[in-house]
C-alpha cells in the first residue's frame, strides 16, 4: 500500500510542476518576443528549477526540457487554432 501512496504523492507533484510549467511558459510568451527564445527558455526552466525545490520533486534536465518543449508546442497549436 505504500509504493501506491508514494506513487499517487509523486503524480500530484508532477501534475502541479506541470501547471507551472504551463503558466511559466505562456508568461513568457506574453512578455517577451519571439526572437527571446532563449532568453523565454532561460527563465522558465530557472522558475521551474525553483518550483522543483519547493515540491520536493527531483526531475532531471532532459525530462524538464521535454516538458516544457510540450507545453510550448501545446501553447502554440491553441494559438494557431484561435
């Protein structure tokens, strides 16, 4: 029962870096420009770092990239839908 808990604990915490990960990315899609998409991806992983730390959640760099790469392309497929 206890593997069943911790697993549940990790999948919240993945579902809340996952929503700040949403809200980071379309922050700086609206306060930067798109020739910044360095300087966008900079910040948000720097936020998510942050947030990683205070969910006590350990997730490599690659994961984080490929998170926050979904969550742009997610960002821009409901902006080409309007």
């Amino acid at each position: 029962m206890v593997p069943v808990i911790k697993e549940m604990i990790e999948a919240k915490k993945l579902d809340r870096l996952v929503y700040f990960a949403t809200v980071a990315v379309r922050a700086a899609n609206q306060t930067m420009t798109p020739e910044q998409w360095q300087e966008k991806k900079e910040s948000v992983t720097e936020y998510l770092q942050g947030v990683l730390c205070k969910i006590h959640l350990n997730v490599n760099e690659d994961d984080l990239d490929r998170i926050i790469e979904g969550i742009v392309n997610e960002v821009k497929e409901e902006a080409a839908k309007g």
